[in-house]
DNA sequence: GGCACAAACGGACCGTAGTCCGCTTATATT
DNA sequence: AATATAAGCGGACTACGGTCCGTTTGTGCC
C-alpha cells in the first residue's frame, strides 16, 4: 500500500508508477523497433509497423514516445546508458584507474566509435540523438572533470564543448565518408587538438 | 548557333542550358519561398504552398528542387554565397586586409552569427544545411589558409574542421538557448580555443 | 467482489512529403 | 512555318507522421 501522504500530494512524489500494461507495452515497443533497426534498417522503422510489430495500436506508439524521433531516442538511450556506465565504472583507461589524459584520448575514441556506430538511428532521432540533454550534459561534465584533472585553465564549460564538438556525428560522417579519411586519422587529428587544449604553456597560472 | 561538336558529345559539355520557362519558375519558387519564410516562418513553407503561391503545379517545385530539403537549401544557398563574396573580398577584418588572427576571429564570429540568424532553415535543409558540401569545403578551405598563414603545424585539414565545428547551429543552439550562454561569451570562449590552437609553443618546428 | 476513475488503448482521420505518368511546350533543325 | 523531341509541367495518388476521441482496462479503495 502506498503511503497516503504520496497520493495527496503527487507533485512532492515521483511520477505515479507506470500502469502495467503501459510497461508491458514499452518494452514491446522497443524491442519490436529494435528488431525491425536489425533486420531491415532504420527506414523500415515506420510508426505503423512497428505498432504492428508490437500488436498494439498506432496510438499507443505515439502515447509511449511521442514522436518517431523520441522513439529513436529511447532505443538510442539504451545503449548511451550502457557506454555511460562504462565511463563510469568500466574498465581502464575509458573508465577510472587510468591517468586522466588517457582517459580523455579513450573517452573522444569511445565516443566516435559509438557516434558513427548509431549513425543512421542519431540521424532519424534529429533533436532526440546525440544532442539530446542528458547525453550531451553527461559527456560535458565528464569532459569538464578531465580538463581540470588535467590542469587546464580557461572556461572548461566550452572547452568542453569544443572538444565534443568534432566528435559530433555530422563532422564524424563529413570526415570519414564524404571525405573518405580513415578513422585513425580522424583519432589522431582529435588527439592533437586535444595535446593543444592541455599544453602546459597554455594554461600558465595567470 | 551552337558548336556542333558542342551538340554531339555532350558529355564533354557544360549541362545543357536551362529552358527559359524552367528558369523562369525556379525564380518565382525560390521567391515565394522566401516571402512564406519572411511572413508566416519556415513551417508554413508546404511544398503545396510554394507551388501555390509561385503559380505552378507541385511536381515542378520537386522537378526544381528535389525535396523540401534541397528547397530549403536553395534558399540558404543565397545568403551562403553573400557570405562568401564578403570573406573573399569584402571589407576587413573579414575580408582580406587585416592580420591573419583577426580574420580569424571576425570569420569565427560571422559564421557563428549566420549560423543562428538561419537556424530555423539550417535546421529544415537537413543534409542539406550547413553540412552541404561546398559550405564546409569553403569555410575549410579558408579556414586552412588562415592557419597556415599564422604557422600553424599539424594536420590542417583536421584543425579547420575542429574550430569549424563548434560554430555549427546545433551546438551553438544548445549553447545560446538551451543553456543561455551569453552569445559573447560563446564568442569569447571560441577566441580562446583559437589561441590554444595557434599558440606558438605548440606549433614549434619539429 | 464491486466501484470509481484515471490512465491507457486503438484506429479512423488529417496534412504533408514525395511519386508517377499522360499532357504541354520550348527549342533546334530544316 | 512546320516538325521532332527532349524537357518541363501538373495534379491525382500513395505512404507516413501525427492527432483525436470514444472505448477499454488496470488500480486503489470500500
């Protein structure tokens, strides 16, 4: 039984559980979109088909995830929860045991792979992707915390940015499709803007 | 009269010359375009109001333009070009004239003006917004002289599009309205991250 | 169990992007 | 001027994203 205060005053409370059958559906519906990304690419993601898929109705889609894009994002979601974890917690020199510049040279690389990994489900999430609040606040405040493990001066807030930014999948595409650069390259171009950002006579105390 | 060589092997030829009345119509679309963005904003540009509005039927505005997307992308095209014209021979700092840093700096802050001032349509042109090929091959292209200009080392194709990235529209959105940062200040940040790169002390002779 | 009600459901419906194909017209040639 | 032909034209048609609203169902309370 719930606590009456909780029904009382719900805006004190977390957001009511989600009724059963809701969930029962959400997880259908991922997994069924999930599945249709897998086995026929992200354009035969329609609305429609995957309600079908999932043996809902069409509304129900739209209900769960308001937007093809925000279905997207939730698929993408799961994977970015998966590589935060492994930020966090994971093994060196991504996660922590490692000295902080490599952790930051893992980190862009880490980043890079996964971007062009989701590049098509990114594309189709438009506002719901990579740019989406939380991935982007995440992958800001672990940058943030590596610069100034690492010394550096300035405003981290957008140096942050500006060392995220060209792992953007835009530029990443840009640079390894359209340009036909290899992806080392691309590594190794990153890690010399970062050798760049963290120079010692950068970051002289003023 | 045309060469005759001109008419049989045309593949060695400019496209053929446009017909007069698909010109004509090309105009009037882009026209209307502009004046449904100017009036009632990018939304209400419908591939169905272009058509209606410019006098024509629907499929010539896709027989013009493609998608919607490569409408929107016309429509930038224009101001695009503008842009270009005043970097390769308008007034200083951007233009030609000034030392290389402040070109530098101008070119920077004008790209990052143009590209919010036509956020709505960058972000409707999709592919073909501020990715499109020749405005990042441009903005490269002179971004690489500049820095070599200034003596920069390293790989210069991957500098120009690591401080190129930073100023495109999505990130600069997130910065300005998502979490209100002072366009100044976005601004000065960038001038930082300019000066780290081009600092002499990275750049010396190997 | 029975009741009340908010939440969830589903599918008909709407607007818009994009396609298709038979008709029209500009242009080059004679 | 007449003709041939490729380019252009237009609007009916399809598919998909998104909305709406009457119906169903899970949940907490008695």
């Amino acid at each position: 039984m719930l606590d009456p205060l909780s029904r009382q005053l719900p805006l004190l409370d977390q957001p009511p559980r989600e009724r059963s059958d809701a969930a029962r559906n959400r997880e259908a519906l991922l997994a069924a979109a999930a599945r249709l990304v897998e086995e026929q690419g992200v354009d035969a993601v329609t609305m429609d088909s995957v309600a079908t898929e999932a043996g809902v109705g069409k509304g129900t889609v739209f209900r769960r995830f308001d937007s093809r894009e925000g279905l997207m994002g939730a698929l993408l979601n799961r994977s970015e929860t998966e590589w935060q974890a492994l930020v966090i917690s994971g093994p060196p020199p991504l996660g922590p045991g490692a000295p902080a510049i490599e952790r930051l040279h893992a980190f862009g690389h880490s980043r890079m792979e996964l971007n062009l990994t989701h590049a098509e489900l990114i594309r189709a999430a438009g506002r719901a992707g990579s740019r989406s609040y939380s991935a982007v606040s995440f992958a800001a405040m672990h940058m943030r915390y590596l610069l100034s493990e690492l010394g550096v001066r300035g405003d981290l807030h957008f140096l942050a940015t500006a060392l995220l930014a060209p792992l953007e999948m835009v530029v990443l595409v840009q640079q390894t499709r359209v340009d036909a650069i290899p992806l080392d390259s691309v590594k190794a171009g990153w890690d010399d803007l970062v050798r760049r950002v963290v120079c010692p006579e950068v970051n002289r105390p003023v």
